[in-house]
RNA sequence: GGGCGCUUAACUCAGCGGUAGAGUGCCACCUUCACACGGUGGAAGUCGUAGGUUCAAAUCCUACAGCGCCCACCA
C-alpha cells in the first residue's frame, strides 16, 4: 500500500544487456534481441507501459587494448601519451566507433526506447558508480589488501576469478630436493612451476606424516639462492600426493598465501607487472617467467637438485580478456566482502521473488552464489571508472569520498593522491537496474520499471552480470540505500526484499552455433554476421528462424537453410495479401478496414459459411495457444502455432474455399456468386488478414507493417501496428462444431486427392466420385458443401450410395465415410495390393494391441475410464476398417484371376 | 574432482506416461487466373544401448556408451 504511481500489472520493463562499445553484432545478439524484442512488442501491443531501456557498455580491458592496438599501428604506447591523453583519445575512438553496434541493431527492428540510450561512463551513471563504491566503503564491504589475485601480465592488471579460463594442457611435475640444514639428508618436493622456488619461504609436511617425523623444526636450504627456511607442519601438504612434502611461497600460490599468514612467512614477489624476474629473484631478474623456468630447471640439473621429471596435466589459467597466461600475483587491490551481499541474492531467489527459465539455471546460480568468494574489483587499467579514494602523501590516510577531496581529513595536508586504479567493468553494469534509472534519486522511473519485469540473456554472463545484478540490486534498492519519494513509507516486511530485485524473471537463451553445432569463432571462421544473413534473407524471416529455433535447454546450430524456408513463409505472407488485395481493388469501396478503429480480436467478421465459422474458430484457438506459448517464452511453440496457422490453414484451406465468393472480373465460372456475396466474402478475408498481422507481428515486425498501413490505404487508425491491439481469444468465436466438420470436409477432400493420385487421374480432368456415409448429419454436410468438395478435389459429380463401397477396388474408407472414384483407368493391382496389405498389418496389429489392453483386467481396473473408452471407441472403427480393407483385398485378387 | 545437458526420419529439431511430429531434403505429378520462395500426393524412424518401474514408456528410474558444457586454489 505504498503511494507508487505502478501497476505492476501493466508495466513491463526490461534493460538490453549492453553491448560492448567495442562490439559487432553476431548471431547471439539477434537471438537475444529477437526474443526481447517478441516479448516488448507483445507486452506494448496488449496495453502494457513499456520500457525497454538500450545502452552500451564501456567495457574496460576490451576498449583499452582495442584503442592501444590502434596506437600500436602508429608506433605509439599509452605510457607516452600519459593517462588523460589517452582516456581522450580513447572517446574520441568512442565517438567515431562506439555507436556502431546500435546502428546494427536498429536494422534487426528491436523495438528499444532509442531516446533513452545510455553509456556507462556517461556523468550521471558515473556519480551512481562513486556513491555505490563510498556507501559500499562506509557499510564495511569494501577493504583494500595485499592479497594473491589472478594477474594478467599482458593487461598489467589483476582480474577476478570469473575472467580466468582453465585449461588442460600437457606439463611436467619437477621433483627438487632442498638439502636439510645440519646433515646429509635432503627433503624432495614436487611443483608444476620451479621458478617459483626463488620465492620459498618454508616447505611444508604434514603433522601426521611418519615420514617426516624426525625432521619437523628443521630447516633446509633453497638451492640457488642458499637461503634457510624452516620446515613446517601444515594441512598443505598432503601425504598421499608426490612427496608429501612441498614447498610454499606464499607470494605466488594462493593456498601458500594461506599457509603463509598461518605460520607468519615471509612472502617474496619475485616479478613486476609484466611477469620479468625483478630484483628478488637474484641471478634471474631480468628474465621472462618462462624463461627464468627453462634457467632454473637448468641450473638445478646442473647442480643435482633436480630428482625427476613426471609427464603431469596441469591447468593453466588465462586471461579471458588477451589470452594470456595468468599469474597468480600478491598485489595491493580493492574487494568487496561479498558474503552479506550474497545471503540476500541467496534468499530472493529461494523465495522466489526471481524465477529462472529454464528453471535448471536456479540450481546453478545458487551453487554458485553458496561458494562465491570476495570479488576483487580494482583494476590497473586506466579506462574505466576511477576509484574515489584518495591517499595523503603526508599522513598516509586512505580517504574515500563522493567527491575529490581537498584535503586529508586526518592531518589536514593538501597533498592528496588519487588512487590509480579503475573498477572492474562489471562493478557499474552490475548497478545497471538501478542506476539507469535514476538512483540514488528517488525518480519517477524509480519507482515505476523497477523491478524490471524480465532479463533475458546468455549463461555465459549469468556470474558476470546477472548474480552481480542480484547482489547489488538487492543491495541498493532495500532500506537504506533504497531512495523514498516524498510522501511515500518504507517497504516493510517481505516486500523489503520482493521488490528490492533487479528483476522478476530471468530467461536464459541458448547458445547459436553454426550448422554443425561448432561454437562460433573468429579463429574457426565460422562467424556468421546477423547483417549479412538479413541482407541474404530478410530481416524477417531470420527474426522467424531463431525464434522457431528457440526451445529450451538446446543451444541452436543455426542452419540458413531453415532461414530459407522462412524466407518462404514470408514470401506467401505476401501473395496472400496480394490475392487480397487484388480482391479489394476489383469489389471497390467500403471493404478496407476502417481507418478509424483497431480492436482487439476479429471485429468485423460476419461469419456466414462453414468455411467462416471454422477459420474464426481456428484464429481464435491460435491466438490463444501463442499467449500460452509467449507467457512461457516458448518462442519456437509460438512461432509454429503461427505458421501452421497461416499457411496450412489459412492459405491453403480458407483462401481456396472462399475462391468461388469473389467475383473476379474475368471470371466466367463463378456462376452463383453475387457482387453483395463478394463483398461480404473480401471484408471477411480482410477483417481475418488484419487480425492475423497483429497475431504475427512481434516476430516478423517489418512484412506486418507494411501489409497492415497498405490494408488501410496509408490511412491507419494508428500509426503503427505495433500500438495496436494484440489478439485475445474470445470464446464465443471458438466453435468446435465447425472444426469437426471442416475436417470431416478436408479428410474427404484428401482422400479423393489420393485416389485420383493413385490412379494417376489427369490433373485437368474432373471425375464423378461416389460417396458413401452411413450418418445422415455427415451425408448431409458434404451435400452442403458440394461446390467446396467439387472444387477443391476437381470432382464433376458427387453420388450417395445407399450400401458401402468397400468392394470397390480403390475406394477410400475412414470412419465417417467411404470414397470412391469413378474412372475407367485400370487401377495398379500391384501397388493397390501393396497398400492393403500394409494397411491391414497395421489395423491388425493396432487391433490387437487395443484388444490385449482391454482383454488386462489390470488395464481396465487402473487405467483412467476416458482411455479405455477410447480404445474401445477406436476398436469398433478399426474393425470396419479392416473389414472394409479385406473384402477391397479379396476383390482385387478375384479380379485378377 | 564435483555438477549439468544432449543422443527421435538423410539433415536441423519439437514431443517428455496413453495409437511417432514439423521444417528442409527426397520421390511422383502439376506452370489451375495470390504464390514454382508455389500446389497436390507419397516414401522415410524397432525414439543411443541394456535393465527396471507401470495396466501402459520416446516420455519416469538405474547403469553403460558417445558428444558437449559449466564449476573447482590441491603442489
């Protein structure tokens, strides 16, 4: 009961994830904003308030080595440009290329808010970034320590876990023994990474280890740089691996860092930014790490300390960002203490304030937010958001404020340092729910698109960007950081939490790979670029691909042959509305829709015919079964409902049965059609044609608009079809009745087809048929519906028998009806015996499938009575039909002989 | 080392407890006045393997095989 301006039942809102400034479109970005774009459009066209808010991201590492390779062509480095040099330089390269992947996606037709656009480093998002960080900083959550991190030595800069990939490759397990101070033995230990060695400050046994007993409190001496370290007892080392014993430095290993500060070691840096031996390392300063391996391993062989080589998989690391091999780095960073943050992502999630579909995404997401470990956000980089804390060259005091400082606030001094570091890219787009829009104000759009209704996005960034949002949404937007608007109280209770979420749902997209399920890759160059597969085959009917392509669960191998079929569909789209519009032009006036209205359903539609009653019905139906599908992001299921809709049942049935109606100006056959009928008939197919654009328009935006402003002579109610009314079933209009007749006509209509296939009756000609119906109702309808029949299967005359045709050798049967064609020509024997037999094998075998189910007292004890009732019902069929199929059979062979 | 997903017609994929589906491709016929990016008809699958649960299994369970993904600081 807060005074908020929202209904969240009519807002929908949703935040593009942000393309890199740096980026090309490729074909996950067309999914992506394919099915965003489906879901806008719907939402918008059934009357929701829509926001879908578009930005880009300034993405740190990716657009500092993009504008540095620049530089590099022209002979340059930053270094001499200096940093604000090159942050201009780096907007100016912002400026000329920064907007291209937006102009990309405006040809793919997403229907974003453009006028909203943002930037991440645009001012009023940077002023949020610097009051989350000092809020972080005065909540506790953010420290400052020398810890080991993952250190890129390209970048110069340290990343977070999430920005290594792991890789298995073939490496060596060096065995290397420390001779033990004060006697003859020596302590062999077992490292993937000997150059390390230079920095050890202790090895380590452990406690338990028999082995070791008698050396505990001993020390031993580093080869190569003769230096004594202690012998510890420590869990590191574990007894059944290598040696059980093993060396610890504890500033290039992680668990030796750990080790380090439980037994109070000393920790050696031995490298500078860009991975060189530096002065610690003695003999070997000045070396490469890979280098300084190759000496050491050297110079250990040489001095018999090396004991043995083991072939061994190790794992390396590598920057995501440049591939280069990480090097696990003691270094002075900035992190935020996650786990409060991380409780409350936990929460909202297993109370379900935030859904994931597919819904397996839960699972992995919460594993991940139960292990996740302190996120390390500093970064040596220069493009990005600048930390706002500030370091008194006099006093040392760390100051952290919203804005630069004049002077120490602990000893007053002017001279002030900013910290050189910058945020981790994903620190700002993690605030991105928020900050976009308008927080820490208590804004209008505040208060109404938050939470956003939806993200829909790829798992790749579900750590990166989607768990970062959750812990910080929830964060900022909860008491006290959530901004109140005047008047308006505080959340209380579970509401605190259910809206302080970045959004409601999370819908997970696949992944494109290329047409033989390979991932697509610059490297591979199988890269198929969105703008040229529109180019090739519409923006539409690719729009249509991914979106039938998407089911859950499945990554899409993207095949443009299936583009191709679409391109079809289009391709029909517009003879339909051509035949339509043909129509309209010849009957003249007062058959266009009016300019003044759009509704919701199909309006203006008097349903006179079977042909009527049954289309409506079926509109309806589809309508209803793509709302189904769209609540559950079943693109693909509603894509299909839509495309068996218009072409299997509109195209090829309603259109050819409402033919004979129009009065075409050379139409010498039409006979009983009258002007007033024709009429009647084209509004009806127009009033049908509108409703189904507006059914059709999310996914193919462009053909629809066009079909649709042409439909009202450029004179629509609306300006677009994307304001109009989206479809809503109406139960009145749905008529079962006419959808069982229809398809007793269709099933007649198919199997005259079929014999006249068979019998390989000439296409021109029309033939006599005879048709035998023992319910009088279905005698009836096909007596309603001669023309129609007569049309559509090319018949002259239609006769009613009185007994079965089942002797007649090529005639039909099916339950309602048997068919038979009169013609002279011979019917095949061969291929009309071939055909009964195997359709008496499987009556047969269908037949006593049902029996031996019905015959199971089992089967009829527990299985639900409609089942059973429908084998029966199924039975009695099959049994005529067999019979029928038989007696065709026994006929065919005593004609023969 | 943990966790997850996939295996259905030649290809790409739906179906996920009650008689095997689509698109493309294939075969045959047809340039009929919206459409050959079309129409009509047709052929094509023991639903990865082996067990189990069930009256009933492509559909649920177990194991196995193959393919793929994610997470993980064991030298």
């Amino acid at each position: 009961s807060t005074p908020s301006e929202r209904d969240e039942r009519r807002v929908f809102s949703l935040l593009l994830p942000p393309p890199n400034v740096t980026g090309r479109l490729h074909m996950g970005h067309m999914l992506n904003q394919t099915q965003m774009d489906i879901v806008v459009r719907w939402h918008r066209m059934r009357g929701f308030i829509t926001l879908w808010l578009p930005g880009t991201d300034h993405a740190g590492i990716a657009t500092q080595m993009m504008v540095e390779r620049q530089l590099s062509s022209e002979g340059k480095k930053r270094e001499q440009l200096g940093r604000e040099a090159f942050i201009e330089r780096v907007w100016e390269w912002k400026r000329h290329y920064g907007g291209a992947i937006l102009d990309q996606m405006k040809r793919l037709g997403a229907s974003v808010d453009w006028e909203r656009e943002y930037f991440t480093m645009d001012e009023n998002l940077s002023r949020a970034v610097r009051e989350v960080f000092v809020r972080l900083y005065e909540d506790g959550l953010i420290y400052r320590g020398k810890y080991i991190v993952n250190w890129c030595p390209r970048c110069g800069s340290a990343i977070s876990d999430l920005e290594v990939k792991h890789e298995d490759v073939a490496g060596k397990l060096y065995e290397i023994r420390y001779p033990v101070v004060g006697s003859e033995e020596f302590i062999t230990v077992a490292t993937t990474r000997p150059e390390t060695m230079l920095g050890d400050t202790a090895v380590a046994v452990n406690e338990k280890d028999e082995r070791y007993t008698h050396l505990h409190g001993k020390k031993v001496r580093v080869p190569l740089v003769n230096r004594e370290i202690p012998i510890i007892t420590d869990e590191l080392a574990q007894p059944e691996f290598g040696t059980g014993a093993v060396k610890v430095t504890p500033a290039h290993d992680p668990n030796d860092f750990e080790a380090g500060l439980r037994h109070n070691l000393a920790q050696i840096d031995l490298m500078d930014d860009h991975a060189r031996m530096n002065e610690n390392a003695g003999a070997y300063a000045g070396l490469d790490r890979f280098e300084a391996r190759l000496r050491v391993l050297h110079d250990l062989r040489e001095q018999g300390f090396l004991v043995a080589e083991k072939d061994y998989t190790v794992s390396i690391g590598k920057c995501d960002r440049c591939n280069s091999i990480v090097e696990p780095r003691l270094s002075m960073q900035w992190f935020i203490k996650i786990a409060p943050l991380a409780k409350r992502a936990i929460e909202v999630v297993e109370k379900g304030y935030i859904r994931f579909t597919p819904e397996n995404y839960q699972q992995i997401y919460l594993n991940w937010m139960n292990n996740i470990r302190d996120w390390c956000i500093s970064r040596q980089l220069w493009w990005g958001h600048r930390i706002p804390a500030w370091r008194c060259t006099d006093c040392n005091e760390t100051i952290v404020a919203r804005e630069t400082p004049v002077s120490c606030t602990k000893c007053k001094s002017s001279r002030l340092e900013q910290e050189p570091d910058v945020l981790d890219t994903w620190f700002s787009s993690g605030l991105l729910p928020f900050t976009s829009l308008g927080w820490p104000d208590a804004t209008r759009d505040l208060d109404v698109f938050y939470p956003t209704s939806l993200l829909i996005t790829g798992f790749d960034i579900l750590f990166f960007w989607v768990a970062r949002m959750i812990m910080l949404g929830c964060w900022f937007m909860s008491p006290p950081h959530r901004p109140v608007r005047a008047g308006e109280k505080q959340l209380e209770g579970d509401e605190v939490l259910r809206q302080s979420v970045p959004f409601r749902e999370v819908y997970i997209h696949a992944l494109v790979r290329d047409a033989d399920r390979q991932k697509m890759s610059k490297t591979k160059g199988n890269v198929l670029d969105p703008i040229e597969v529109i180019g090739k085959y519409g923006t539409d009917a690719t729009r249509f691909t991914l979106a039938a392509m998407s089911s859950p669960g499945t990554d899409i191998a993207f095949n443009p042959s299936r583009t191709d079929g679409y391109r079809a569909f289009a391709n029909k789209i517009w003879n339909a509305a051509r035949f339509m519009f043909m129509n309209v032009d010849r009957l003249g006036a007062g058959i266009r829709p009016s300019s003044a209205k759009s509704g919701a359903g199909v309006d203006s539609f008097a349903a006179q015919t079977l042909e009527d009653r049954w289309i409506l019905s079926r509109f309806n139906r589809v309508a209803g079964d793509v709302d189904n599908a769209l609540t559950a992001y079943r693109f693909d299921d509603a894509a299909r409902a839509i495309y068996d809709f218009f072409w299997g049942e509109f195209c090829d049935w309603y259109i050819e049965l409402i033919k004979p109606r129009m009065i075409l100006e050379d139409d010498t056959k039409g006979g009983a059609a009258t002007r007033e009928d024709g009429v009647l008939a084209c509004r009806n197919l127009v009033s049908l044609f509108e409703a189904s654009l507006r059914l059709l328009h999310p996914v193919m935006p462009f053909i629809t608009e066009e079909i649709w402003h042409a439909l009202y002579d450029g004179k629509p109610p609306l300006a677009s079809i994307a304001l109009a009314s989206y479809p809503q079933t109406s139960e009145k209009q749905i008529n079962l009745d006419a959808e069982t007749e229809m398809a007793i006509l269709q099933d007649l209509i198919a199997s005259v087809r079929n014999i006249r296939a068979e019998l390989k009756v000439e296409h021109k000609q029309r033939v006599p048929i005879q048709i035998f119906a023992q319910d009088p109702a279905i005698q009836n309808l096909i007596e309603q519906n001669r023309g129609a029949v007569e049309r559509l299967a090319n018949v002259e005359a239609i006769a009613c028998s009185e007994i079965s045709l089942s002797k007649l050798p090529g005639a039909r049967h099916t339950a309602r009806f048997d068919v038979h064609v009169i013609y002279e020509q011979k019917i095949d024997v061969a291929a009309e015996r071939a055909r009964l037999t195997k359709q008496l094998e499987q009556f047969g075998k269908e037949i006593s499938n049902g029996e031996r189910q019905l015959s199971n007292e089992q089967f009829l004890a527990k299985a639900p009575a409609n089942v059973a009732e429908g084998i029966r019902k199924r039975l009695l069929e099959l049994h005529s039909l067999r019979e029928k199929a038989q007696l065709q059979l026994d006929e065919l062979v005593t004609a023969v002989r």
